[in-house]
C-alpha cells in the first residue's frame, strides 16, 4: 500500500466525538479503510482499523513468533563454537563484497 495512502487515511479524534460518531466512524474505517486514533486528554488511547488490518497483523506476528521459535529449536542444537565460527564468516564475507563495490 502506498505510504501516503496510509498517512491519509490516519486521523485522531477525543473519546467524545468519538462516541458521538461512532456510527459515522466505523463507516468510514469499514468502507474507506480508514485508521482513528481515539485520544483521551489530548493522550492517544486506542485506535480503530479495519478488521482486515488487525487480523493481517495478527498473522504477522504469528509469523514472527513462529520464525523466532524455528530459530530457538535450531540453536539448542547448534553449539556455541559453530555459532562463533557462522558469524566470523559472515563479517569476512560482509567485508569482502564491500572492499569489491569500492
């Protein structure tokens, strides 16, 4: 999604107009995609996306507690050594591909 559609679509409203809208406020995170940020005080409390949004970043995360946890299971079986030795490696490789593209 284009970045300045996202900024677009982001708006902050109080807690107040907030109920006093609320119908009209769920229209238009439903049909236009947009994004409140409900402020309490001037503090930003909440927000309201569409539930297409949430639901995306929930699998997000999913994913990336999934990934951290394949990564745990892999270290318990790599020793400490072989870690050592991965990452030397990869600094030498790193190095030597940036000395090549100065």
């Amino acid at each position: 999604m284009d970045m300045k559609r996202v900024i677009d679509m982001r708006k902050t409203v109080s807690a107040l107009k907030a109920r006093k809208n609320l119908g009209e406020l769920l229209e238009e995170v439903y049909y236009r995609g947009d994004q409140y940020i409900i402020e309490r005080a001037g503090k930003p409390m909440a927000a309201v996306v569409p539930l297409s949004q949430l639901e995306a970043w929930q699998e997000q995360r999913e994913d990336f507690f999934r990934s951290i946890e394949a990564v745990r299971q892999k270290n318990r079986e790599t020793t400490p050594e072989t870690i050592e030795q991965e990452v030397e490696e990869a600094v030498r490789s790193t190095r030597k591909s940036r000395r090549k593209s100065l």
